[in-house]
C-alpha cells in the first residue's frame, strides 16, 4: 500500500485497491468428503481473513486520503486466478507482496498466491507486476535484465517509459550464449536506453540466464529485477521452477516483471 500510494503521487495517477478474499478452499469442500468439523474451520478462517481485510482497506483508503491519491476500492471474493486477470487489464501496473527468502517462516499462516501463480497472473493478465518483498522496501538499486528474447525487451522498455524509480541507480546486463552474442544484446538494449536519455551502468555475461542471474543480482545487492517472463507453450507439467519463481524463493529481491 505504502509504495502504491507513493507510485500514484509521483505519476498524479489513480490508484484502485482491490481486496480479494479466496475462497477456493472453501469452494472444494462441496466436492469433497471432509467433515463438519474440518469444514466449520475452513469457514472459521474465512471469517477471520475478512476481519483482516477490512482493517486493510481501511488502512488503504487513510493513506490515500492523507497523501491526497484520488482511489477507489474495491471487493471480490473468488479464484483470484480468474478474477485478477480480468481487473489488471484496465490497469498500468499491477503492486503486490510476496515475502523475502529471509522471512518467508514469518509469512507462512498468511494466505497468498504461490510463485507460480503470480507467475500464471502475469501470463494471463498481460499487464507488468511489481512484486514487493518486504515492508517499506527500499528499492535504490534496479538490475535490467536483457537475454535477447521479446519479453525481457518489452520489461526493460516498460519499467523506463514509466520511470518508476527515477531516482534509483540501474544497471543494465546482457546475457547471451556467447560472449559476442551477450556483447550484441547489450549495444542494442543500450541503444534504446540512450534514445530515452537514461544513463546507467553496464555489464554482459555469457551462458544460461538461470545460471547467472540470482549469483549476480545477490552480489550486486540488487533490491528489484526487472525481468521478461516468456509466454508458456507447455501444456504438460514443467519439469523446472520459472526463474520468477526461483527469484521470489531464493532471493529478497523485488520484481518488476513483464511478459
């Protein structure tokens, strides 16, 4: 909330709050054999989360009051699966939490949307994610990933045009599967970034983005990642992680990602 309300007030944007209460567990017990007991828990727990919901909105509505952020608010209760996809597309950006690696026990009891199914969002809701990762995070330093795919050139390209961070100091990586190929990738991401008269620093690795990228942004203390995330043609299961899954469980980086 805090750094939504701060994103609106530097753009002059309106901000929508969107409180969604999921109920896909309570939806499978009417499919299932479970017991009265286990079912009047369920129920239990959803009452208690709407209890917290609404303390959420109304922090959500005094912050934009006080920050003079014109807002709406809104709530719907569903698979947020469903219901997300269709209310992000009216919509430049898409703010949300998921814990850092160092503090995930922290956040275990707290219901939320796994990896993969913010990354699921993303596919299906086609607008950039910004994925926060702890409280009033920081965010000084931003890696610009570029492998040379569509993708990660329209995240790199959307994160500049909105100028979300015009303060933060930006580094820009190419990676390619040889080092003339990552040094291509890099003079022609640079190019465009030149063209929009944002200096940054530079660098290029050869070999596998997977392998490279979380060592890198680690050691560099990169606090956001701005990364493509490339269309899904699987339509068996995936036998490896989605590197905006491995970020989110291994790193405490936040993401701005973008398909």
């Amino acid at each position: 909330i805090q750094l939504g309300v701060a994103l609106a007030v530097q753009w002059e944007a309106r901000l929508r709050g969107l409180a969604l209460l999921d109920t896909r567990r309570l939806e499978s017990l009417v499919t299932t054999c479970e017991s009265a007991v286990h079912a009047d828990g369920e129920l239990l727990l959803l009452q208690c989360e709407q209890l917290k919901q609404e303390a959420v909105r109304s922090l959500f509505s005094q912050q934009c009051l006080v920050a003079g952020v014109p807002y709406d608010l809104r709530f719907a209760e569903g698979d947020p699966l469903q219901l997300l996809p269709s209310e992000s597309q009216f919509h430049d950006l898409v703010v949300t939490f998921f814990p850092a690696a160092d503090s995930l026990a922290e956040f275990r009891s707290e219901p939320r949307l796994s990896p993969a199914e913010l990354l699921n969002l993303l596919r299906q809701g086609g607008q950039p994610l910004l994925v926060v990762r702890k409280p009033e995070q920081l965010l000084e330093r931003v890696l610009l990933v570029y492998d040379g795919t569509p993708a990660s050139g329209r995240a790199v390209r959307h994160f500049l045009e909105q100028n979300l961070l015009p303060a933060a100091e930006c580094r820009l990586i190419a990676v390619g599967a040889t080092a003339a190929q990552a040094q291509e990738y890099l003079q022609e991401m640079l190019a465009y970034c030149r063209m929009g008269k944002r200096d940054m620093e530079t660098g290029w690795f050869r070999g596998r983005l997977r392998r490279v990228l979380l060592p890198y942004a680690t050691k560099w203390q990169a606090d956001l990642i701005v990364l493509g995330v490339q269309p899904s043609h699987w339509r068996l299961p995936r036998l490896q992680r989605d590197l905006m899954e491995l970020a989110l469980l291994k790193t405490n980086c936040a993401l701005y990602v973008a398909n």
